[in-house]
C-alpha cells in the first residue's frame, strides 16, 4: 500500500518523497486502560466488552524470576501484556484516533509500527512537517514516547540533480536518515529496487539448506547416538515419533500429488513426475 502511494506520486514531474519510520518506546507498556475505554466507547465498543477488556488490565499480578530466584508480586494497572495476542488489537483500537488531514500525506499503521509518508510536490514540505508534529503531539497527550533514537526517515527522490533537503526534526532531536530500512519483514530501499531484500531472503535459504544438508554428513557413530537420543525420549513421553519415510509420505508426497492433480489441464501435465524417495537407515540400530 505504501508503495503504491509513492510509486504513483512519483510518477508527477518535480516531486518526491519522504517517509519517516516511527519507533515507540515500550508501545504496548505503556497503554492507559482508562483512555482506551473511552476510545472503545467513541467507537461504540458493547459495554460489556469495554468492562472486560478493562478487568483485563488491570490489577495484573507480576514477578521476576531469575534462576531460583522470585521476585516479590507486584500490581500493574497500566499497559498490555507482552506476548499476547490482544494486545496488538488494542494498541490499533489505541491508535485509531491517530490520522492525517491532509491527503499528501499517509499515515500507515500497523500494530506498534507506524509510517508517515509525506508526497512532496516543488519542495513544499510544510505539510508534512506539520503532520509529523501533530503525530508528536498526539502522543505526548496519549503517553505514547517517541524514540527519537530509533526513528528514521528515508527520502525516495528520483528527479535529476536533487537538491540537499534540510533534515527531519522531532522534539528537537534530528531525525536519522537512513538508505534502506526493514519495514514488516520487507526491506524498502530509497532506489526501490529489490536487490537487498532478495539478497536477505537467498542468505536465508542458504542457511536453511546448509542445516539440511548436514545431518547427511554425520558419521554412524554420530547417527547412532542421535538414534538413541530418540528412543530415550521416546521411552519418556510413551510416544512413538513417525519414521522419515513416514512423514515424507504424509506430508511432501501427499502436497505433491495434490499440486499434480492442480495441473491436469497444464500443457506439460504429463512431464510433472514424482520422484522416488526411499529412507534407508544404513547401519543403525
């Protein structure tokens, strides 16, 4: 959606475009159950969900353990548990109220991650600039902190020659500005190009592939000693784990045939064939 956005104002003589990658601190900690009720009531949230949701913040139990020792129990009335999968729900109802005016600039939400993005036309960045201070504001009011530290800004500016723009400032911190950023598992570059993000994805296949390559490697004696190790835990649970040839016939052959079966009216239908695929534990007892 961001994309779209830029891409389609780029595509208008003399502009460009800045967007600033907004980082809280401590977002879901810091969720005041009081000024959520009254956001889910602005939202005509039933009552009864209202009461529940804030019987569910409040006056929760808390202790540290630390090896063998335990904290004292502490009462926390404030924020949402971390881990939980509400807790992302109610940060968005949270920020609901949190919007742009003006339609050059966009403001993208999801969960604690939050993107402005200012279309600039001929170098007026006076809306922009006054959407991201109102967003300042709003959390200043909402206890929401910024962190200024970890807030970034990259300028995707594709005109000829473009001028140095004057840098992002933010409770009078500056703004870093940064080439490339990793915005919900996808890696944005100010060039848009793709190049970064399949390099991350091909060194990630590759590390999956070298921890399924290596246990062909292994040695009989290191086979049988990962043998026993099974059948000790095996012994333990009371339960017996299916065998490879097991779950490749469960598992990949079945997804295979049925990705077969999907391409009866291909043109090539006939040259899609299984390949044969038999586990032999060589050697191990």
């Amino acid at each position: 959606m961001g994309l779209h956005y830029i891409l389609q104002h780029l595509d208008k003589p003399g502009t460009y475009a800045r967007n600033l990658f907004v980082d809280f601190s401590s977002a879901f900690n810091i969720i005041i159950p009081g000024t959520l009720l009254n956001k889910l009531t602005q939202l005509s949230v039933p009552t009864s969900i209202c009461q529940w949701i804030t019987s569910f913040l409040t006056d929760r139990q808390q202790r540290v353990r630390l090896g063998k020792l335990t904290s004292n129990t502490h009462t926390i009335s404030t924020g949402a548990p971390q881990g939980c999968v509400l807790s992302p729900l109610l940060f968005s109802l949270y920020t609901n109220d949190c919007t742009s005016k003006h339609t050059s600039v966009k403001l993208l939400k999801f969960a604690d991650d939050i993107t402005v993005i200012g279309l600039i036309q001929d170098e007026d960045e006076s809306t922009y600039r006054q959407e991201v201070e109102q967003l300042a504001v709003w959390c200043s009011h909402n206890n929401l902190e910024l962190n200024t530290l970890k807030t970034v800004e990259m300028i995707v500016d594709f005109r000829r020659n473009p001028p140095a723009l004057p840098p992002l400032t933010i409770m009078d911190s500056t703004v870093s500005a940064v080439e490339s950023f990793k915005f919900l598992g996808t890696t944005i570059s100010q060039d848009l190009k793709w190049d970064i993000q399949i390099d991350s994805i091909v060194k990630k296949a590759q590390q999956r592939l070298y921890f399924l390559c290596q246990p062909a490697t292994a040695s009989k004696s290191d086979l049988k000693r990962l043998q026993r190790t099974v059948r000790t835990a095996e012994r333990i649970i009371g339960v017996h784990p299916p065998n490879f040839q097991d779950l490749y016939n469960s598992r990949v052959k079945k997804w295979a045939v049925y990705q077969r079966s999907s391409r009866l009216f291909h043109q090539s239908h006939q040259e899609f064939q299984l390949y044969p695929i038999t586990f032999i534990a060589d050697g191990i007892d």
